[in-house]
C-alpha cells in the first residue's frame, strides 16, 4: 500500500541557488529581525518553486507572517502538515497530545500492533477543533494505515478546507461543525479517542502573545474566553455522549490551567487525569468514559484525580 498519509520529511532537491541569491535572502530575514536566518532561508529555498515565489515567501516572512503559512507546510510529528494561510500552525507541544493519545490506543489494543497487519482496529478517532487537522493525521499515522477510522471537525471554514487537504489520503472525514453540533449521529457513543486542541488562551492574554500568532491566527482559533476554559468546558460537556464506554478524551491544557480543565472533564462524567511533559512544555487531560463492564460510577471523580502520565515522552506531573 502507498503512503496515505502526508508526506514523511525528507530533505528537499528544489534548485540550488546562488550563495549570493542566498546570502540575500538571509540578509533580508535578519534584518526584519528572524533569529534563524539562515534556517529560514534554506526552507523556502528548499520549498519555492521559482524565483517569484521565493521572493513572494521572503516577502511575507518580512511582513510578519509565521513561517509555517509562508512556507505552506509545517513539520509535525516527523509529518509534512499543509498549512493554509490564516489557519492555526501546529505546535511543537501539541505532539506531546499524539504520544498520548497513540499510547492509549497502543494500550487499548494490549499493546498490540494497531497498523492493520494482524488484523486489529483501533476503532474511531474524532479530532475536534482540529485546525489543521495535524492531530488526528498524526495518531492515525503513528497507528499505521486502516488502523483507525478518522474523524475531524473545526467552526473555521478556511480551517476545514485545509483539513480535509490534510486527511484526504487517510480516508478521514472533516465537518464543519461548532464541537459536535454537525457531526454525524451514526457517531453518538461510538468515539474511541476524542482528541481537542481547542483555543485556550485567556481572552486578556492575547494581546501579550507573539504577533505572529495575535494577527496572522485568526481569534477563533486562540481566544478560549475569559479564564480560556470556555470551549474545553463545552468539549468535556459533551464528551460523553460521543464516546464508548472505556473510551477517552485528550484536551491539550496549560500547567496553569489543568486544575480547572480536570474539575470540566470529571463534571463532564468522565475519570480525569493529568499528564505533563516538561521538555515540551505541554500538559494534557486525560478523561477515561468509565467502562460499563468494570466501572464503579463517576461520582467521586472530582479535580483531585490521580495524575499520572502513561506513554513515551511523560512524566509525573505535580
Ligand atoms: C488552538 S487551535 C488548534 C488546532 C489544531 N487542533 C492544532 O493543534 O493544530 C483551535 C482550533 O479550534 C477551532 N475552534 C474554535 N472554536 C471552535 C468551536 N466552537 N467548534 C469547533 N472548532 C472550534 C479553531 O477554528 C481552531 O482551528
């Protein structure tokens, strides 16, 4: 089978330029203050397709847009993410949410091989508010070819249009959907792994963040209202609903704010934990759907829950 995922990086054969041509271009990015110059200058020469686009990316890198839009692409997860103008760049934290999330997977399965070979399906896979859709092409990546059904969904058009580019290959659907209000019922209780990433920037934090994300991200895709819980709250919600039973939800958080996601996930019926990785700076919750088999109830889930970090890349979060 051909990959049918977004292309693996690998180094780039596009035209060499002249060491004068080059020696230009990094002039031009370090003057309007880009501290990997040269970096910089190798990727849109290594991605330009002529000389007019090369000039029109340096152009624009100039202007301040982040260089994951100029260039088209980012690179996530070892992936080669098409990022479409306006549409939130994946961050390096947010694989940290893959690890997990493919740890899980990995675990339900009995650690098992979920690529498909031996027959084994890691079932249905929902990235919501998914950008990008970075996310879900990721775990479903990282579990190989038909080994997950995918399913994605973003309140962003210009979102969804890139997206659905992004999970073409693997089969994955995109909706446009404000969290679960557009998403097929025949998904209702079906859900194995809930993956969000959704905005939770407080709303008075965005002006303190770096200008390539406070005007070249659209506000949607950053601003999680006032204490930036506002759409994790309405994801945890509702989770449980879509989910299985044994299934789990993986809201990317902040350290600061992980108290509060936990307290929405265990008032959403779901078992929460936390887990953290210093080295990337990310934190993420963990809401298991108790399983009718073996459960004993939520009703002593609360923001206390145990936190513990499963999986490659984690640790024991305080
Ligand atoms: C922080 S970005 C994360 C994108 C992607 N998950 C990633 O990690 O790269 C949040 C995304 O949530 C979307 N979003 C915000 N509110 C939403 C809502 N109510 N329903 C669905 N998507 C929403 C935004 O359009 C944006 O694409």
């Amino acid at each position: 089978m051909t990959s049918s995922f977004p292309a693996p990086l690998s180094a780039s054969s596009r035209s060499a330029a002249s060491p004068a041509v080059t020696a230009g271009i990094v002039e031009r990015l370090r003057a309007a203050g880009c501290v990997f110059a040269e970096d910089e200058a190798a990727l849109m020469l290594s991605t330009a397709r002529g000389p007019a686009e090369l000039d029109a990316m340096v152009g624009r890198r100039v202007r301040g847009f982040p260089l994951e839009q100029v260039l088209g692409w980012a690179e996530f997860c070892g992936l080669r993410v098409t990022v479409a103008p306006g549409v939130f760049v994946p961050r390096r934290r947010t694989e940290f949410l893959v690890a997990q999330a493919t740890a899980l997977l990995r675990e339900a399965n009995g650690g098992d091989s979920t690529d498909g070979t031996d027959g084994s399906h890691a079932g249905i896979v929902l990235d919501l508010c998914c950008g990008t859709g970075a996310v879900g092409v990721a775990v479903a990546a990282a579990l190989g070819p038909g080994s997950c059904e995918l399913h994605a969904a973003d309140i962003d058009p210009v979102a969804v249009a890139c997206a659905r580019g992004n999970l073409a290959a693997a089969g994955g659907r995109v909706y446009e959907s404000d969290l679960y209000a557009a998403l097929p019922r025949e998904l209702l209780g079906r859900v194995g792994l809930l993956v969000a990433n959704a905005p939770y920037v407080p709303t008075d934090a965005i002006a303190l963040l770096p200008p390539e994300a406070r005007d070249h991200e659209p506000l949607v895709a950053l601003d999680g209202g006032a204490d930036g819980l506002d759409v994790q709250r309405r994801v945890a919600e509702g989770a449980a609903r879509w989910l299985t039973p044994g299934g789990q939800l993986l809201i990317e958080t902040s350290e600061r704010q992980a108290a509060r996601t936990v307290a929405a996930v265990a008032r959403g019926g779901l078992e929460p934990r936390v887990a953290a990785c210093e080295e990337l700076g990310a934190t993420v919750v963990i809401g298991a759907k108790p399983d009718r088999s073996t459960a004993q109830g939520t009703a002593s889930a609360t923001a206390s829950a145990p936190v513990t970090a499963p999986g490659a890349g984690g640790h024991t979060a305080a």
